[in-house]
C-alpha cells in the first residue's frame, strides 16, 4: 500500500531529524549541566572556605557611608496612572532620602505629562522631562533625553549625582536598594540586583513563566557569569550606573550614552563597560532583619534567597503581549548584539556571548522536540486503541550509540527540572516550584513564537537594527489612594476671600524684594500670618494650628535632634495617640516626613504653623543665638513689667515679630539664585556638614562671599528686631505706656 510506503519514508525522516535535535539538544544541556556545576561547586567553596572565616556583610553596614545623591531614571510613553503609584511607593518604602527620579515623558503624551505634574506637585524629588521627540521612540532615546535633563539640573542645583539607576514605571523597589548601591557605587561601575516577577494565579502560565526564567537566570546563571567573564548584563531595570560609568559611555558615544537603534540597551551598557575595563557586580543582598513575604517559612523557601534586595514587578500576562516582549529582546540581544559586539578576544566572554545567542536556535529545537514527542505518543496511542494496525520498528532501535544520547538528555532535562525546581522554590515556596515543570512547555512555546516574530521583523525591515521599538504594557500593584496635585495657593487666598483678585495682582507687581509672595503680602499688611497659614494647609490638606515657639516642651524639644529640626524647619508639638505632631511653616514632602519617621524611630505628622512661628522656634531652642539677642519673648514680658511697652501690646508685639522672620533659604529662592527643588538638594547635602549655611553655599559654588553679605545685610532690614519694636512702641504710645 502506498500509504505504509510514505509512512515508512516519513518515520525514516523523523529519525534523521529526532538524530540531529538529540545532538544539539546534547550540546545545549551539556551546556547548561556546566553552569549548574560551576554554580554548586562554588557555593559549597564558598560555604566551607570563604564564610566559614568571614561573615556575610550584615545590612548595618549599608548606613555607614554617607547618602550620595541618586538620580533614577524612569521612561514613560503613555504610562498614565502609573508613576504615581512608583513615586508614592518609593517615598513611603525606599530607607533614602538623597535621591531624584527623572521621568522621560513625550510631547505628544499629554496624558502622561499631566499625570507627572500631578507627581512633580506633591513630590519635589520628581521631575519631568519632555523628550525632543514624538513618541514613542526607543528607550534608549527617551533615557538619553532624561540624561540631559539630568545633567542640566545637577548645573542649575549645584548637585552631582553618584548613581544613575535604571528603572520603568511600573517597578516596585525595595526598602534597601539605594542603600544597597550608595554602599557600592565608589566602587562598582554597573551594580544589578535581581528581578523577581509577582505572582499571579496559579493557572496563569503566562506571566508565571517569567517568574521561573528570572528564579534561574538571577539566582544562578547570572551569578557564574560575573564569576567567570567579570561581565554583568544589566536587566534594564535595578541597574545602577557610577558617574564614572555614564561619562565614559557619553565620551564613546560623542555626547549620547545609549544606542537609540538598540532595543536592548540595557544589554549593550553591559558589553561596551566591559570593554573599557570597568567593574561590573551582580549583587545578591539579603536582608535578614525580617521576612519580607506575608507566608512565613513557606514549604522549600529560603529565609536568605527570599529577602535579597531586588526589584519586583508585574509581567504580561497575554500571550500576544509576552510573545512581542520577548521578540524584542531576542532581536537586541541576539541579532543586534552580534551586529554590534560580534565576537571578543576574552574566550570565556565569548562562550558566554554564545549562551546569549544559542537561543535563536534552541528556540526553535526545543520546540521542535515536543512536536517530535507529540508525534511519537500519538503514534503510540494508535497502535494501544488499534491493535491490528501495521507495526513499524521503532525510530530508536539498532543505534547504541543513539540511546546513549536519548539517556544523557532524559538525566540532563531531569537535571533541569530540578535545578529549575530549585530555585523558583528558593524564592517562592515549593508550589510554585512543582508548577514550573509544567510552565516549561509553554515557556517553549512562547520562546518559539517571540522568536518566529524576530526573524520576520528582521526580514521585513532587512536589518535588526532598523526594526522599531515595541513597548510592553505593564500592571503595577494597587497601593490605594489618589494622587492630588497641589492647587494654587494664590487661587485659594483669593477664592476664600483673603485678598481681591486687584489686591493679589498689585502684591505680585510690587511683591518686596527677597520676600516670596505670601510673606511680602504679610509684610504690607495685605493678609495675616493666620490666613496665609489656613490656605497652605488646606493647599497640603493638613491641620493649620498657632504655635508660641516660647512654650514648647523641653522634654519634646529634646526627643527631636538639633540637626533634624534644622534640616527639615520642624519643631515637636505634642504626642497624640503615640504619634509624635511636628510643627512646620511649609509643606514637608512625603520623602522627608517618611525620613524623619525612620530618623526619629516613631511615627510622626505634622501640622502648619503661622508663619514665622516654627522660625523663631527654631532660633530659640536649635541655633545659636543671632547677633546677641536674647529669647525676644522675655524681653517684650520684661519690657512691660517695667512699664516701658503696654501689657496687652505684648502679644501683638510677639505676633507681629514672629510673622516678619525670614529665613535665609526663602531669600535666595525669592532673589532667583536658586529655586525649591534645588534648594531642598543642597540641605541634602549641607545636613553632612559642619559649615554654616552660608559658608557651605560659598564653597559649593553657589554664591559669592560678597553675594552672602548682601543677603545677609537684606535679611536683616527685612525682620524686626525687639529693639526696632520698642522703638515703634515708644514712638507711638510713649515709653511709659501713656499715648503721646
């Protein structure tokens, strides 16, 4: 029959090509079984040579090197309702507070623009930059367009960033991970820490196949390869970058640090540092003060593997939208990384180049064998259900050597699984280890598909590097809340009836020089301190109370230190309900407060005071005292006592002292020498210093010395004196009390 003929020829033809894919698949697991090896060899080394001398560096030692100043970098093409959520996260998780994100939005995204106003308005440590050019293009661009950005804040702010940091809106940081890089960064040029996926439901294979392949890839491959070939390829996201890093990749690229054409740009950092010989580092840290997982001790879990300072985030769940993710990435790092880097003369980085490439064919044989295997059971199913049917030697038989390499690849996949089992259990509990066996056929499936998708674009556009960048839509974690931009504090003066619509134009065209506006509307009598103080709270959306700085508690003064009050202009109030309530004349930002709570080791919340209130506090009971005078408050009590001022003037007086008080800080914002943002980054650093305010903006560049006397000479003329105030007393009323 013709048909046994061409059945015959067929079963003839899958053993030649059962032959070939044994062989490779041989290769590939032999490939793999090397860096299982490597990786367990060195681990029980290090286990009995290297830590059974030295300890593991505790978490402690993250605190000792002073904070740096950080800039992450976020892109964001049409990433509405997103940055949000990573700006709330951060501020109210990250253990830092030198650090600014820079998000890269687009000019035709107004959508996301408007989101990161909202951000910026409640965040002064988040900026938004709008990228040159219509969206949406790669990554790469929108980082080298928020770089720039980068560079002229750190002019305009007098500030240099230590560590530039990879991130994508949607990431969810942990509490420790600037710590992590401040502690390295003098010393490291590309710092990376693991990527460890969410979870989703049980079923969904999807997005959980992401969490087996970063499990594996971060817990072990990527570990041996640092170990190996010194050379670590960034995840494009928990990468920090040394200063030294960033210039030396502007100088290659004449002014541009990431290949625009690249889709992995992330991958190609790696390889062009590696080649200028600077230090690259995987780090796996864990933070062993608590258990960051809700299940505790969850069946094969590893308390040290499950606490690692890491970033975590949502990946696609939709095939159509994990298949063109990865797409993306096999074209970057494969056909545009050859094209690129080709090979290098260092043969340990070139073999492990070729395990980054070897996947534009494992892909597809892998795929290939389960419908090799697929073939075979249902071949088998026919012969079991139609007993009579014509029987045919099997394809394996009459090949010793053949079965040696079928047996090799059945020890090697067992191998595999196992290792595989491992290390998603490491991390996630024994479940979702068992349930990576069978996520590995759709893992399969997904590889052959992204791959199938990169060679057509490839195909179509006749270069890999002319194929257009593809975004991925991510989910964040709901955190509850809603972000809320600040309204305009002179809207809400004016639609609360505190001053006319004319008043408020006629104080902005004759606002008094140094003075912003609400204190130059003070000064002139056009508001009072109270209703300045009530708009500026309901603007935070906090409570506004009057504060006499002269009654404060010695016992609270004494549970806030002189150098946090100083830095952030607060002054303790009360403990109510075991929370301690600071007192501040402007908004504190959720960064700062989150920093004072972990400084202070208590819960705090703060309230508004009249203006003034908190300065004068601050000069009482913190600083020295300023040009000799003594505590105004006494004097004005004294000073009635002796008859010279009228006794219920005496309020009055210490209300209208206090209000006319300026800072020095509000001087040089108001004079345009610096503006907030700025400012709030040099207390950062000026916190470290033993300098006065004014010595420390001279030695950083900021100011001249003879710029500093003038503002000096201007703050004076511009807040009373007690003495001054005895004078109008005198002049009006008499020393005596008795009107002229």
């Amino acid at each position: 029959m013709r048909w046994l003929d061409a059945f015959t020829s067929y079963l003839y033809g899958l053993s030649v090509i059962v032959t070939v894919i044994a062989v490779m698949i041989l290769i590939s697991s032999l490939d793999d079984f090397f860096i299982d090896s490597v990786y367990w060899i060195r681990r029980l080394w290090r286990s009995l040579f290297v830590y059974y001398t030295c300890e593991h560096t505790h978490y402690h030692e993250l605190y000792r090197p002073a904070e740096r100043p950080l800039a992450i970098m976020v892109p964001a093409w049409k990433e509405t309702g997103v940055i949000g959520h990573m700006a709330e996260l951060a501020a109210t998780t990250l253990d830092y507070e030198n650090y600014h994100i820079f998000v890269g939005t687009y000019p035709n995204d107004p959508d996301t623009q408007a989101d990161v106003d909202e951000v910026c308005a409640r965040f002064p440590n988040v900026h938004k930059v709008v990228c040159a050019r219509p969206g949406p293009t790669s990554k790469a661009d929108c980082l080298n367009n928020v770089l720039d950005a980068i560079m002229q804040f750190e002019r305009r702010a007098h500030v240099t960033f230590e560590g530039f940091i990879l991130h994508d809106s949607e990431d969810v940081v942990c509490e420790h991970e600037l710590r992590l890089f401040n502690y390295l960064v003098h010393r490291k040029d590309l710092i990376q820490i693991p990527v460890y996926p969410f979870e989703r439901q049980w079923n969904n294979f999807t997005s959980l196949h992401y969490l087996d392949e970063f499990a594996e890839l971060h817990g072990k491959d990527i570990p041996v390869r640092e170990a190996l070939a010194g050379q670590v390829p960034s995840a494009g996201v928990g990468t920090c970058f040394s200063r030294r890093a960033i210039l030396a990749l502007i100088e290659d690229g004449n002014g541009i640090a990431f290949d625009a054409q690249s889709l992995t740009e992330d991958y190609d950092i790696g390889l062009r540092l590696k080649e200028r010989g600077m230090a690259e580092i995987f780090v796996r840290f864990p933070v062993l003060r608590y258990q960051r997982h809700p299940k505790r001790g969850q069946l094969g879990q590893s308390r040290r593997e499950a606490n690692v300072v890491c970033v975590r985030e949502y990946f696609p769940d939709r095939l159509a939208t994990a298949v063109r993710q990865k797409s993306r990435w096999i074209i970057g790092i494969v056909y545009q990384g050859y094209r690129t880097h080709g090979w290098k003369r260092n043969l340990v980085l070139n073999y492990f180049l070729w395990r980054d490439r070897k996947g534009a064919i494992n892909n597809f044989v892998s795929f290939a064998a389960m419908l090799i295997m697929a073939q075979l059971v249902l071949i088998g199913l026919l012969q079991v259900v139609w007993p009579d049917a014509p029987r045919f030697m099997s394809i394996f038989e009459g090949r010793p050597w053949f079965d040696a390499v079928l047996i090799a690849n059945i020890s090697l996949m067992g191998n595999r699984m196992l290792q595989r089992i491992i290390f998603v259990s490491s991390y996630y509990g024994a479940k979702q280890g068992l349930l990576s066996i069978p996520r590995l056929l759709w893992g399969n499936l997904i590889n052959f598909m992204a791959n199938w998708r990169a060679i057509s674009q490839i195909i179509r556009t006749g270069d890999p590097r002319r194929v257009a960048w593809d975004k991925t839509t991510h989910d964040f974690p709901s955190i509850g809340g809603e972000n809320r931009a600040k309204h305009s504090l002179d809207e809400m003066l004016v639609a609360n009836g505190a001053i006319s619509e004319a008043e408020l134009h006629d104080a902005q065209l004759h606002r008094i020089d140094g003075l912003q506006l609400g204190s130059s509307m003070i000064h002139e009598g056009r508001i009072t301190a109270e209703e300045l103080a009530l708009q500026t709270a309901a603007q935070i959306g906090v409570a506004c109370e009057s504060v006499d700085p002269s009654r404060l508690s010695r016992e609270l003064l004494n549970t806030v230190p002189r150098q946090i009050a100083l830095h952030y202009a607060v002054v303790p109030l009360r403990v109510d309900a075991g929370m301690l309530v600071l007192a501040s004349e402007s908004y504190i930002d959720p960064v700062s407060l989150a920093a004072i709570a972990r400084q202070l080791e208590r819960r705090v919340r703060y309230v508004i005071a009249h203006k003034g209130q908190v300065t004068v506090g601050l000069r009482l009971w913190y600083a020295q005292v300023r040009d000799g005078e003594r505590d105004p408050h006494r004097l004005l009590v004294a000073a009635a006592d002796k008859g010279l001022i009228r006794r219920d003037r005496v309020s009055l007086l210490w209300n209208d002292y206090m209000s006319r008080q300026v800072m020095l800080g509000e001087i040089l914002v108001a004079q345009g020498l610096l503006d907030e943002v700025a400012f709030k980054a040099l207390l950062l650093s000026y916190a470290r210093s033993e300098q006065r305010l004014g010595e420390f903006l001279i030695d950083q560049g900021v100011i001249s010395p003879e710029t500093l006397n003038r503002l000096l000479k201007l703050q004076a003329s511009l807040q009373p004196s007690v003495a001054s105030l005895f004078e109008q007393e005198w002049a009006t009323f008499g020393p005596v009390g008795r009107a002229s």
